[in-house]
C-alpha cells in the first residue's frame, strides 16, 4: 500500500495503518533528527515528540499533504528539533558523540592495523573539514550523503528551491576541495 492508502487507513480507524508508515519510515526520520541534534537520548525524544505530533495532526483531519507524507513528517521533525534549539538558545552543533558517528554508517572492509589506522585519522580529517563548513552547506551535505536524501527532500525539509539544495551542496564540494588543497591532505589509501 502506498503511504497516502495507509493515511486512509488510519483515518478510517485501521490502527495498524499508523504502525506500517512509523515502521517503513523511522529510519530516515530518526536520521534527518540525529543528523542536526548529534544527541542519541535527544534524538528519541524527539522522534517521539514528532510521532505524536503526526498522530494528533491526522486525527484532527489537518493533513492534506496527499503522496508527501515522508516529506511532510521529516518537515515536522526538522521543526522540533529548531524549537527545541530555540527553548535551549543555542544552535546544533555539528560534532561526533561517543554514541554516533557519520562515518559509522560507511561499509568497512578487512583491513589491517595501519589501514584501519589510515582511516581513522582520515575520517578525523574530514569530519574537521566538514565541522568548519557554513551551517547550510553542512546541513545539505549530511542529509544527502550520510542520511541518503534526495535533493527534492533536502529542499523540501529545509524550505529551500531544489536549485538552492543543489547550490548549497555545489559550495560544499568546491569549499572541501579547496580547504584539502590548501591543507595538502592526501586521502588516499
């Protein structure tokens, strides 16, 4: 069934409807969260919190984002997490937690004590090159390559034009580019 079909079906009282979008979409949900909070424990509140919003939204029949409904969900939790940041006054910080890592989500392969070495001070260098981009460039960065999200999704959740996505990820490219020039970093293994 498609998603606006399992809406339907939550509206007409099916409460399984519910279980089968949250289940065929917490990934990407908890992932656009925990890509801007950096938290694990806040991140699930959080999701949470956007769960429940989801909920009351379709039982007051204010839901009319026909076919958008991923959109639509990660557009609310994206909301969250800035008010939350508002309440806190403080903006997210971009960092690497014990719990969680960007490079955590990359296939590893067997490889030796100096590779495995290699790579770890690598990924250190880019998570430090990403750190020092502007937030909105880092923000598109992530959600595209770390949290798998097209352009159409990225614009969608940040308010932005496709064009500004895209743009946005454009200077992120030519940004790191340039700082690994300018840093004479070799990433090859």
């Amino acid at each position: 069934m498609s998603d606006q079909e399992l809406v339907n079906q939550y509206l007409l009282g099916h409460q399984t409807a519910i279980e089968q979008l949250i289940h065929r979409h917490k990934r990407k949900i908890f992932t656009s969260i925990m890509l801007l909070v950096k938290d694990k424990q806040l991140a699930e509140d959080l999701f949470q919190d956007t769960l429940i919003k989801v909920i009351n939204t379709l039982r007051s029949g204010n839901y009319n984002e026909e076919g958008k409904f991923l959109p639509w969900v990660v557009r609310i939790a994206h909301n969250l997490v800035i008010d939350h940041f508002r309440r806190e006054k403080r903006m997210p910080m971009l960092r690497e937690t014990e719990e969680f890592s960007i490079f955590d989500t990359l296939h590893s392969y067997d490889e030796n004590a100096q590779d495995k070495l290699l790579k770890t001070q690598i990924h250190a260098e880019i998570r430090e090159l990403i750190n020092q981009l502007p937030f909105e460039q880092k923000e598109v960065l992530l959600m595209r390559h770390f949290a798998d999200m097209s352009f159409k999704e990225i614009a969608e959740l940040t308010n932005v034009s496709i064009n500004t996505a895209l743009g946005r990820m454009r200077y992120a490219l030519i940004n790191l580019r340039k700082m690994i020039e300018d840093k004479k970093i070799n990433f090859q293994l």
